[in-house]
C-alpha cells in the first residue's frame, strides 16, 4: 500500500515537473518575443481572448496569426492612447489545435476569467462547436477566416470578417470564364469548406455558360500524387481546357507539385482559391515555372490597391521578416473592431459589445477595407484580388497581387505572364 | 487576470470528465478486464454522437411539420429553423434525449457485437489494427453520406434542458445528467468486474487458451463485453452531441482514442477507479493550462505539442516503472470470494 | 485504354517500391522481435525530417549525406526504443498487447517532439517546417527514357529497393549473423541455447529496420509534393496492411501485398472512378477495406497466435 501512494505522489509530482519544466523551456526559448507593458494603476486595463490553431492542421497560418496579434493590439493600443482614452488592451491567445472540443475549452476558459469578446476559432466546424456556447452566455465571438455559408445566422453573437465562400466562387469563376475556360474540372478537398465553394462555383460557372465537373480528394493524406494521375485521366477523357484548385496550402502545395511534373496538367490552364496562397512551398522553382507556363492565377478576399493593407504589409514584413498569410488582415480588423466596440460600448458586457460592434464596423476601414457586416454578422463588402506566382528579382518566386474583381468582371492592374 | 470563475470552471471540467470517464470506464472494462486491444472506441463514441444527433436534428423538425425533403437540418435554412423551434417544448426535448440514449446503446451495442467476428478471427494482436481502421472507414463514410450533412456535419442541435433560460442552471442540470449516467456506467461495470465474469474476464485476458480449455465460451463472453462496453460508449457520444450541439466526422479521429488510453494506463490497467483518477488527471490538466499558457506569453513551443509529449512519456513510463498504474487490480469481489475467505479465516482461528 | 493510364501505372510502381522500403523492415522486425512497432511511424517522418533539416537549415542537397545520417539516426531510435522500453517489458513477461500499448506511448511522443523541433527551427529561422515542399537533390540523376521519365524520386527508390532486396537476401541467406537473425526469428530458446546472442541479434534487427525505414523517408521527401510532420502517421496503416497482407511473417507474400496495395490505390481507384463514378476521395477506404477484408479472410497466422476456434470451419493447419 505505502509503494501504491508513494507511486501516486511521484507520478504526481513528475508531472507537474514535467510540465514546469517543459513550459520553462518553452518561456525560454520563447522569451524574447514576450512584450512587457507596465501598467500605470489608473489605467483601464481591457482583456480580448484568442483561440488560435497554433498547432494541427492550420498551424502554418496560426503562426503568422499570432504575430498579427501582437501588431494589431500594439497599433491599437497607440491609437485609443492617441484618442485620450486611458485604456489598455491585452490579448490572452490559447492554442485549439484547430479541433472543436478545444476550441469549446478554451471559449470556456476565456469566458470564465471574465472575457467577453473573443477572436477566433479559425475553422467553421469549430465555429459551429462553440455557436451555442457564445449564444447562451452573450460573449461576442468574431472568426476571422470562417466561411461556410451555414454560418450565416441573424441575430447571433458570431461575427465573421471575411465574407462568405459564395463571393469568392463568383470571382473564381469570372476570372477562368474571362480568361477562355469553357470546360473546367473543379478539384476540391472533401471538406465543409472545399464542397460549399465547389457547389457555389459549379453554379455559377454553369450560369455563365461554362461547363464544370466535380472531383474531390480526400485530406489528409500523406501524398497526393494518385489523386493528381486521377485528376489527369479526367482532365483528358473530358477533355477539359483548366482545372480550379479548392484547397488549403499543404494539399494544394502537394498537388501542384505532382501537377508539374504532368504533361497533361501543364497543358492546361489553373485556377486557385485563397487557400495556398502565402505558402512558402509554392515558391519552389518547379511550381514557379509551372505557374508562369500554366499562368496560374488565384482569388483571395482583398481589397487591391488599399495602402492600408500595402502599410500592413511591409510592417509585418520589417517587423517579424514574414509575409501576411492568407486572412491576416481580417485577423487585424477584427482586432481593431473588437477594441473599439469596447470603447463605443462603455460597459465591458456581450450585449452592449455586439451593438456597438455592428455600428463601430459601419465606419471602419482597415487593411481588409470596408468591414460592414450584414445582417447574419458576416462582411457584406468583400471584395476580390487575383494573384499570382511571378519570378522576383535576384532568384525565387513571390506572390503577387495583379487584379480585382469588380461588378461581374476581372480587372487586370498588370501583366502577371509575360 | 480580470477573474475566475470557479463555478463556472468546475461545470465545464466535470462535464467533460464526466463523458471521458464513462469512455475510460467502459474501454478499461473492455481492454483492462477482457483483454480486448480496443483502439476503436472512437467508432462507438462517434456513432452514439451520430445517432442522437441524426435523431434529434430530423424529429424536431419532423413533428413541428417541417418537410425535411425540402429544408434538410444540415442546409441553412433547417439550421435556422432547428435555432427557432429546438427550445419550444421540453418534454419533447426530454424525450428525444431518452430516445437518443437507448437508440445510440442500441446501434452502437450491435455494432460492437458485429466487430467481435473479425476480432475472433484476427487474435489478439491484431485487434487494435482491425478497430483502428473500422475508426477511419467510419469517419470517411459519414464525410460522404449527405443526410447526416456529409462533410458539414450537423449544428445547431437542440439540447435537452435547452429550454431552461437561466445559462447556468442549465449547465448545471445538464453536469446532473452526464454526472447520472457516469455513475450508473461506474456501478455497472463494477458489478460486471466484480462478478464471477469478471473472474472469467481476468482469465481471458491473461491466458486466452487456458480460458478456453476450461470450457468458457470465449467468443460469446468478448461479443457480450463488446456490446456492453460499445453500447455505453455510444451513450457517451449522446452525451458529446448535446454538449457541443455539432457534429462533425473530423471530430472522430484516432487520437479521441488514444486519449482515452492514456487515461486508463495512467490510472491503472484493470482498475475501474483508476480509470474516474486518469480521466480526472488528464481532463483537469488540459482545462487548467488553458488559464496558464497566456500568462506565459508567445512561446516558441506550442504548449499543445509538449501536453502530447508528456502523455506519451506517461504512458511509457507508467508501464516500465509500475504497470498497474495509479491505482493497482484490486482482486475480484464477490459474494463467494466474501463467504470463502470468512471460513478461511475462521479455520485459522 | 484509360486515358492517364501512362501515369498510373508509374505511381503504381512508384508506390510499390516505396511500400516495399516500408514494410519489408516492418515484417522483419516483428518475425525477430515479436513486437508489433506503432513507431513505426515516426522512423519514417524522422528519415524525412533528417532530409529536410539538412536542407532547410544547412542548405544541404546531397541525398546520399541525408540518407546515411538518417539511417543512423532512426536506426539509433530503434535501439533505444529497444533498449529502454520493448527488452525491458518483454523480460517482465508483459503481453503483446501491452508492448504494442507502449509503442503507441512511443509514437505520440516522438511525433510531437518533432513537431517541437519544428517549432523551434521555425522560430529560429523564420522557415516552416510544418509543410515543407519537394527537395530536388543534387547527385540524383534524372530523365526520360524511351519516352518514360524517371523522376528523381523513382531513380532513388528503384536502387534503394533493389539493394534492399539484394543485400537482404545475401545477408539473411550467406552470413553467419544473418542466419542467427534467422534463427532467433524461427525459435529464439533454441537460438539461445545454440549460442547465439539474442539481445545482439535483436538491437541489429532494430537497427537495420529502423535505418531502412528512415531511408525510404529521406527518398519521400524527392517524391511528395509538401512534407508534413504527418507523413508517417497518414501512411502507417498502408504499410500495416502490407505486412499483414504478408502475415508479418513471409518477405515474399509482403512483396506481393506492396503490389496489390498500390495497385489497389492507384489503378483501382481510377477504375471504379471512370467506370462506376465513385468519388476519388474514397482511395483511403479502399485501403482499409482491403486490411479488414485481408485480415478477416486470411488470418495472419505465424503473428497472430491463433486460436483453436478460429480454424474449427477450416480443419487444422496440415
């Protein structure tokens, strides 16, 4: 018996050394980038939760999220100081993993330390875990990159900065219409996200006139080239002049590299949803010659031609060496929003945030542009860039924003391919 | 920090507790007490959460009149519907709850009794494998059946107490519930260890032929503690369902598993009380560095990762150092044994 | 003929020798060792992992560094794993189960400690590691010939698995230590008292299968597009379903389960796609269709320790 509970206390014991020790290290390894902020006492001190997947299957943009983060609330914090407010705010950022029970926890823990607005979770199937959490106990919750349009609910506590898959599809599908597709495969992952932009796009597509067939992949995989030979035997017996790309950036890196290496697939043209753009694996030189042989060009929710998204830009550029993934500058805006609906509100308390919420975002402009929500809480206003993959200038290959999509037509602002 | 909750905080742990120790339980039962290398309880959990879900999505909106053909619970429209009419009638929500739980015991149960064909034949070592792909064929299969919403999954489910206005109290009423019927899966699954099957269970594990030359019918004992241990497994999905009120097949993935496995090596191999310490130890370690990770700042090291690492080591160093665990097999209790070892002392007197 | 049939039938092949580098150390190590490795896994994603630091942060792009030093290190995680956990548990009488159960303990751990690694590189480097696209090396040839291109990849993997085979052969048949392995495989009490050293002829075993497995890796990252952390993980039950295909026990029936299964996921797939319109997302089903059907059809015998009611339809085994 005395080796039973002697063994229990060392498990015990080990743990939380393991931990301690495990987190000491962490904070180490990590302590520079800890930002200390002395607060003077009569300061006003706001906190804003995150729930961020700073780890699983989108932790490549978790963790320039993360890095959004701390500008976004720095260039907050200048800006109420500069209106007079004495106020401070903080962010308390928790890792989901980006799986639904801990983004669930972590709204829990957040709202039990007294939170009430909070930015995240990234994926719609987490969104959707935590709706009814958020809902019950007025905590306002703003998702910067989910788009599944049976999110769009009026009347309830979830706000989304980023406009809805169907306008993306729309953009997508001007753009391969406007540049001589007729005949499209639309190769999709097999997901909430991946099948609500197919369904949009086919629709739309086949309203233009075009033809669009459907395939779609499994995630998850750990390659996928056998898809790719597939999706090759289909482009050829269909006889299909380009394929549309819905994917996330790893899966859609991997495809367009087997892609390269397929003289059918190189004879056709490519279009690409927002997914893998800002992945570092698309600039390798075999997919930056595919790129310009194919002229690949893709969609992203942006505002072109907005200084205020050319400012973020270079500042997350100068400031941590990284360019801005994909739906950085809604994670920005949300922020932005989030903080001064604070501030219009008056009171820290969900319903008198959401209210303010919804007028501070009538006026507000950001690197995203006009953040309007419409009346399910999501972005009424989206518009869409068309980018690119283009050689840079010593070496390599950088992405490049050289078109938008405006009222029902795609307008280049420069020659992408020459 | 601005505050703590701590009402609020223990409802939210013991409520997840609660549904991992009825897992932990019913797979301690299965693979600590019979043998049975479970890495499926994934599918059983999934398809408990499914059935409920499936059921509660398409009644509400069946017997409010709607015409699921038309507006599906997965589509927009339905979920707006589900959001509006979920609430309206309680006795009808609790009716769907119990509905949901014996149906879910049911399909989850039967499912369990089918998998022990393969499970016989394949022997022991290659049961974990034959359940851990049962898991992904499950998970790919619901990705792409449309009436349970396919990838989107279903939302918006209404919850039992849902019509409960004050939040907390319905949090509350709800941990009543989950904290029920973990109580009921703990009393069972004691009666059932501590039973002469229990012995039998004890037999099977540790030596599969000798069991079976002293004529215990091994096949139909495993199908029996299959269906009992899936059953409750499913019931746990049910559970799941209301608490997140979502479903998803991607929420179904191997590591559920896993995680539960950590719970029962970490409190003991065998023992149903090592099973409510693990599931309490890993569920409350996981809430509470959720209030201590941002006051460490932005780390280089994803807290997430180095809780895994540690969970791994555990699960290793638990069986080198001691293999029973927290909490060793304790022998079986029974009537008999009580009776036995009372003549037993009274002859030594 | 199916239109892209060409590049099929070449994934096909790719697939197949990549499956053979996988899982012919996976049957060896478990006829030696009687234990049934989930960290398996990580031997690959940590030869892939080799790969990628050496190149991501040494600017490395030789492939024959990388797979040497891969091979040394996932063949020294064998070891230890040997070492500090499975001769440890398998001294003590543990069941099989339980040393499967403490292999699962291993792999989690070690993919997360990788994911850790990546973390940290990242931070240091501003690179990510997380999804890391192809590396082309610089001493792997490449071409066409006869109109049928030979990728790095396949170059790589073709000379890897055919010395695989050859030197397994040579050395399981020829050498006096590769008969021992043999022997310790076939009856390791007879073995022992022969005067063979069993922990030797077990911490060899592991070493050879772990750095096999860790050079397959280091040849996937010139064939996958983008690497993860998660290579091995999404590809362990394939490589599970091979060996089972062969029992674990016979090399040949491996070989043929390597074929049959990226057969299946290549050609198969493309078949019931064309012709009866299943989504091409179904492959991975597919896959686990075939590893129940395999398992529940032919029972793996020599691995399993089958039961006597198993065989009571089908009379005794001869």
């Amino acid at each position: 018996m005395v080796f039973n509970v002697k063994s229990i206390a060392l498990l015990v014991i080990a743990l939380i050394i393991g931990l301690a020790i495990g987190y000491g290290i962490a904070s180490i390894v990590g302590g520079g980038m800890v930002t200390t902020v002395t607060v003077t006492p009569e300061k006003k001190t706001y906190y804003i939760g995150f729930t961020l997947p700073l780890s699983g299957e989108l932790s490549s943009i978790g963790k320039v999220w993360e890095k959004v983060v701390q500008l976004a609330i720095e260039d907050l914090n200048r800006e109420v100081q500069a209106y007079g407010f004495n106020v401070e705010f903080r962010a308390v950022i928790l890792d989901d993993g980006t799986t639904e029970e801990k983004a669930l926890q972590n709204v829990q823990s957040l709202v039990q330390q007294g939170i009430k607005v909070i930015i995240g979770p990234a994926a719609s199937a987490q969104v959707k875990v935590v709706k009814s959490y958020v809902d019950s106990n007025k905590i306002v919750l703003i998702s910067p990159s989910s788009t599944a349009p049976t999110l769009a609910i009026p009347g309830d506590y979830v706000f989304r900065t980023v406009g809805s898959d169907a306008g993306q599809a729309k953009a997508l599908a001007t753009l391969a219409y406007q540049e001589g597709a007729r005949k499209v495969i639309v190769f999709f992952r097999n997901d909430e996200y991946g099948n609500a932009f197919a369904d949009f796009l086919v629709s739309y597509f086949r309203e233009m006139g075009g033809v669009a067939i459907k395939l779609s992949y499994q995630t998850g995989l750990p390659d996928y080239a056998s898809e790719v030979a597939t999706l090759a035997s289909k482009v050829q017996s269909e006889g299909a002049d380009a394929v549309i790309l819905i994917s996330f950036d790893t899966d859609g890196a991997n495809i367009l590299s087997h892609a390269a290496e397929s003289e059918i697939l190189s004879s056709v043209r490519w279009f690409v949803s927002e997914g893998p753009h800002g992945a570092g694996e698309l600039l390798s030189p075999a997919i930056g010659q595919f790129a310009s042989k194919v002229r690949l060009f893709g969609t992203r929710p942006l505002f072109i031609a907005n200084p205020l998204y050319e400012g973020f830009r270079d500042r997350m550029k100068q400031k941590f060496g990284m360019e801005p993934g994909v739906f950085s500058e809604n994670l920005y805006d949300a922020i932005k929003l989030a903080g001064w609906a604070i501030l219009r509100a008056g009171t820290y308390d969900g319903e008198a945030i959401r209210a303010a919420l919804i007028e501070v975002a009538k006026t507000y402009y950001g690197p995203s542009g006009w953040t309007f929500f419409d009346n399910a809480g999501d972005k009424a206003l989206q518009d869409y860039g068309v980018w690119a993959i283009v050689p840079r200038a010593p070496e390599g290959y950088q992405f490049k924003d050289v078109g938008l999509y405006e009222r029902g037509s795609i307008v280049f602002l420069e020659e992408a391919y020459s | 920090m601005i505050g703590f909750d701590i009402v609020g905080f223990m409802i939210s742990w013991l409520t997840l507790f609660g549904i991992y120790a009825i897992l932990a339980l019913t797979l301690n039962l299965e693979s600590g007490t019979a043998g049975i290398t479970n890495f499926g309880k994934v599918v059983f959990y999934g398809v408990g959460a499914y059935v409920s879900a499936t059921l509660t999505a398409y009644l509400i909106l069946i017997l409010n009149g709607v015409d699921v053909s038309e507006t599906p619970p997965y589509g927009i429209r339905g979920i707006i519907l589900l959001g509006e009419l979920g609430n309206k009638n309680p006795l009808l929500n609790i009716g769907l709850l119990v509905l949901s739980l014996v149906i879910a015991f049911a399909v989850s149960g039967v499912l369990g009794y089918l998998l022990t064909y393969p499970i016989l034949r394949v022997g022991p070592a290659f049961v974990g494998f034959t359940l851990l792909s049962s898991g992904e064929l499950l998970r790919i299969f619901l990705q792409h059946y449309e009436p349970v919403g396919a990838s989107k999954g279903l939302m918006a489910i209404p919850t039992p107490f849902g019509w409960i206005a004050d939040s907390r109290l319905r949090e509350v009423t709800y941990l009543g519930l989950v904290l029920g019927l973990l109580a009921v899966t703990y009393v069972v699954t004691h009666r059932l260890v501590n039973s002469p099957l229990g012995r039998t269970l004890r037999a099977l594990r540790d030596d599969e032929i000798a069991a079976l030359c002293l004529g215990k019918h091994v096949p139909r004992i495993k199908a029996t503690i299959l269906f009992i241990g899936s059953g409750v497994a499913g019931m746990a999905g049910v559970l799941l369902t209301y608490y997140l009120t979502s479903v998803n097949p991607n929420m179904f993935v191997p590591a559920v598993t896993f995680n539960v496995w950590a719970m029962i090596i970490l409190g003991g191999f065998g023992n149903l009380k090592g099973s409510l310490l693990g599931a309490s130890v890993i569920t409350f370690v996981d809430r509470v560095l959720t209030f201590v990770t941002p006051q460490l700042g932005i780390a280089a090291i994803s807290p997430d990762y180095l809780r895994w690492v540690i969970v791994g080591l555990l699960i290793v160093v638990v069986l080198l150092v001691n293999p029973r665990g927290l909490l060793p097999e304790k022998p079986i209790r029974t009537p008999a044994v009580d009776v036995i070892l009372e003549e037993f002392r009274g002859e030594s007197k | 003929m199916i239109p892209g049939v060409q590049q099929a039938l070449m994934n096909t092949f790719q697939y197949m020798l990549f499956y053979l580098i996988f899982s012919i150390p996976l049957t060896l190590s478990y006829r030696t060792t009687k234990v049934i490795n989930f960290a398996h896994a990580n031997f690959i994603t940590y030869g892939a992992y080799v790969a990628i630091f050496l190149h991501g942060l040494l600017g490395l792009d030789i492939m024959s560094v990388a797979v040497v030093l891969a091979f040394i290190v996932t063949g020294a995680i064998a070891v230890l794993n040997n070492t500090l956990v499975f001769t440890p548990l398998q001294k003590r009488g543990s069941s099989p189960a339980i040393i499967m159960i403490s292999s699962m303990g291993l792999w989690i751990t070690y993919k997360y400690l990788l994911y850790m690694i990546t973390d940290v590189a990242r931070y240091y480097t501003a690179k990510n590691f997380v999804s890391y696209g192809r590396i082309t090396y610089s001493d792997v040839p490449r071409g066409s010939i006869v109109g049928i291109s030979f990728s790095q990849a396949l170059v790589a993997s073709l000379v890897a698995a055919s010395l695989l085979v050859a030197l397994l052969y040579l050395f399981l048949e020829k050498t006096k230590i590769g008969r021992a392995m043999r022997a310790v495989a076939d009856n390791p009490s007879l073995a022992e008292i022969s005067g063979i050293s069993r922990p030797f002829v077990v911490n060899l075993t592991w070493f050879i299968c772990g750095g096999i497995v860790g050079v397959g890796g280091v040849i996937w990252t010139s064939f996958s597009g983008a690497i993860t952390p998660e290579v091995g993980d999404s590809a362990i039950l394939q490589v599970f379903t091979v060996g089972f295909i062969g029992g674990l026990v016979s090399l040949l029936r491996t070989g043929i389960g390597a074929v049959l299964i990226s057969t299946i996921e290549n050609v198969g797939i493309a078949i019931l796609n064309t012709y009866f319109g299943i989504p091409v997302s179904f492959r991975p089903f597919l896959t686990f269709v075939t590893l129940i059907t395999t398992l529940i059809v032919f029972p793996p015998l020599g691995a399993g320790g089958g039961l006597p009611y198993r065989f009571l339809r089908r009379g005794s085994r001869k």
